[in-house]
C-alpha cells in the first residue's frame, strides 16, 4: 500500500513542474491487463486468503505476481523510467526468491511500524526471518507506527517509486513546441517554388 501511495504523489507531482497530467491518458501501454493480473492477484491472496491458502502456495502465487509485473515491464520498455521500475522490481524479486517467497523484513523496521502487534498471517508477504538471504534488499525502511499508512519498505520500492515519478514528469512535461510553429523539413524547402528576383 505505501509503494502505491508513493507512486501516486510522486505522479500528481507532475503538475507541480508545469506538467498536464491529462497526458498521463495517453500513455503507450502495452498489454496493460498484464499488469492489473498482477495487482488483482496481489489484493486476492494476500488481502482475502492469506488465512486460507497454505504457506508454500502463498509464497510461489507472490513470486508469479512479480513475474507478471517484470513481464509487464519488459513489454513497456520504450517508456522513461521503465527500465529503472524494473530494477527496482528485480531487487524485490531477487529478495522475494531468495528467501522461499516471503519478503525478508528488518526486526527493528516491522516494530517500528507496529507489525509486531500483528498477527503474522496478515502480513504474509512480508516477514522477520531468522537467516534471511540478501537482507539488505528486504523490508528495511519503516513508515512509522504514529503515522498514517505506517509500513515496511524496501530499496526497491524506492526505486520503484522514484523511477514512476520520472516518469510521469517526463510525460506529463509540456512539449517544448506545442506553441511554436512547426519547423519546415528539407522536402518543403526544396519543393518550394523558386521566385525571380526583379534586376
């Protein structure tokens, strides 16, 4: 949820450098229902069966889910800023597989975002391991408990979220000549009739 919400101001911070996030509409997505498997999947397993579906499915359908979004990524890549999105969603991935499917967290960022005192199954995607592999790509970086949306976080979530604000920046950013009038091209120069100068 933070990595949303992150990503969401970052984008309607367009308009504060003069962007028109209207352009956002056009954006030249392809296959956009890869993506939105993914995050329908993400909301499914972990926010209505998480307390259902064993542990070992949970893990594999969380690592299926990157897959979809880095293939998402991949079949985007034309776009400013994607190829930094998929770093930052490789760093997640790279975690995520390394440690069986499970989000490795810091102990001391999941208590102070209050996780502590919640039951383990609801935050399933995310746990305190006890050898947990590449940590330092894992949920490190806290919102904390007093704050709204209080949350673990990772490095690549920053980059993601950094990544999408260049992005919509990028996009969002006025042309440069939209007020101009268009430049004449070669052909129109040479198929311009010639006109005699008067001696």
């Amino acid at each position: 949820m933070i990595l949303i919400v992150a990503t969401l101001v970052g984008v309607l911070s367009a308009s504060l450098g003069g962007g028109d996030l209207r352009r956002i509409a056009a954006l030249p997505l392809r296959h956009l229902w890869v993506v939105w498997v993914a995050i329908l999947a993400q909301i499914v397993v972990f926010g209505l069966l998480v307390q259902v579906l064993p542990e070992g499915l949970t893990n594999a359908l969380h690592l299926v889910t990157y897959g979809f979004a880095l293939s998402f990524l991949w079949l985007n890549r034309h776009l400013p800023g994607a190829a930094a999105i998929g770093v930052g969603a490789a760093c997640n991935l790279a975690a995520i597989s390394a440690n069986g499917g499970v989000m490795p967290a810091s102990p001391g960022a999941w208590q102070r975002a209050g996780f502590d005192k919640i039951p383990e199954l609801q935050a399933a995607n995310s746990h305190v391991l006890d050898d947990p592999k590449l940590a330092f790509l894992g949920d490190v970086f806290a919102v904390p408990e007093a704050w709204p949306l209080s949350n673990v976080f990772s490095l690549g979530d920053i980059v993601i979220a950094l990544a999408a604000t260049y992005l919509a920046h990028r996009w969002c950013r006025s042309p440069r000549t939209s007020n101009a009038w268009p430049a004449p091209v070669a052909a129109d120069i040479v198929a311009a009739p010639v006109t005699a100068i008067p001696a």
